[in-house]
C-alpha cells in the first residue's frame, strides 16, 4: 500500500499520522484504504502531507470516534472538525499537539 | 460571514462551491458554519481553495447524502470520498464536473 499510518496515542486522542510513498497517491488508493483502528472514546488527529480528498476520507472513516481534527502546519495546531460528544472539544477549537521529544 | 457558499445542480449531484471572503477564514468560523440544504438523493461535490480542515468538516456535514467528493484542481475533477449508496460512484473514483459556460 502507499499510505503507511502511524499511531501514537495523545491526551484523549489518537494523532494518526499518514506518510505517502513517493509523496504521490492517486484517486484510486482510496479504494483500498484500510485506516489503522484507534481508541474510539477518544478522539482523532490527522495529520500528514497529502491531498484534501485523503483527509476528507479519513475524517469520515473516523466519524464515529469522539471527534476528529485535521493538523494545519500552519497553525501549529489541529483543528476539530467534528465531534460527537458535548464533552469533546467543539468544533473550531485548534487543539495543540505535545512536541515530540527525540527517542 | 466569511464564507460564501454557491450550489448548482450537475448530473446526480449538487456543485457545491464556496469562497472566502479575503480568501482567509479562521478555525473558529467552523462554529457558526452554515452549509446550504442541498438535494441528499444526489451527491455533493465540494469546491473551493480553503484549508483541508474546512474540507473535512464540509464533507463531514454532507455525509448523508449518496456520496461526497472533494475538487483536486491538480486533477482537474473531484475524488469521491464516502458514499451511502452502491449506486454511487465508488469511493477512489474521479468525477468529471461540468464545463463552466459563458453567461
């Protein structure tokens, strides 16, 4: 597959990141997306180089989790995008990501 | 509000376009985000140059209609990514929109 994900587990969330092999995934790769499962009474956040499509379809896939944000490397942060409970961040809010320390 | 949105009906499906004003919008404008009613029989077709998590949470608003695509310009068509319907175009597949004609 061309889109290896990774998942590390954050407060209340799983940070999925993908990576694209080659940087490049075509329209088709959707089809065979097989998304890593994650803690579903958290949340989720994606993160990773690729197109909209890609997010919009993971962000789909995990619809169900408690909420879901998109990392905007621009912000710094990930904003939530969706959620399903009123204890979950509302939607708008940019949650901050822990710095990753060196292993 | 910041965003505008713009629904036309294409074949099976709602182009939904929006632009934002300055062309910056903000996380927090996903609060008070309002998408069109659109036609949930058909699919939508989402466009516009806007940040990936204003995708997400668009297509995550539509995702009760038959099937949701997100515009690649890079693609020059839209990837569908989520549908309800086996009818629908499959998830992966590209979309062709219609040509802009002169008014």
């Amino acid at each position: 597959m061309a889109i290896q994900f990774t998942t590390t587990p954050i407060d209340g969330a799983t940070l999925l990141e993908f990576e694209i092999d080659g940087g490049i995934c075509e329209p088709s790769d959707l089809a065979n997306l097989v998304p890593p499962d994650v803690d579903g009474t958290g949340g989720v956040v994606i993160s990773g180089r690729g197109p909209v499509w890609l997010y919009a379809a993971l962000a789909r896939h995990y619809y169900t989790t408690q909420w879901v944000a998109t990392f905007d490397p621009r912000l710094g942060g990930a904003v939530v995008t969706s959620r399903h409970s009123r204890t979950a961040p509302p939607v708008g809010s940019v949650v901050e990501l822990p710095k990753k320390v060196p292993e």
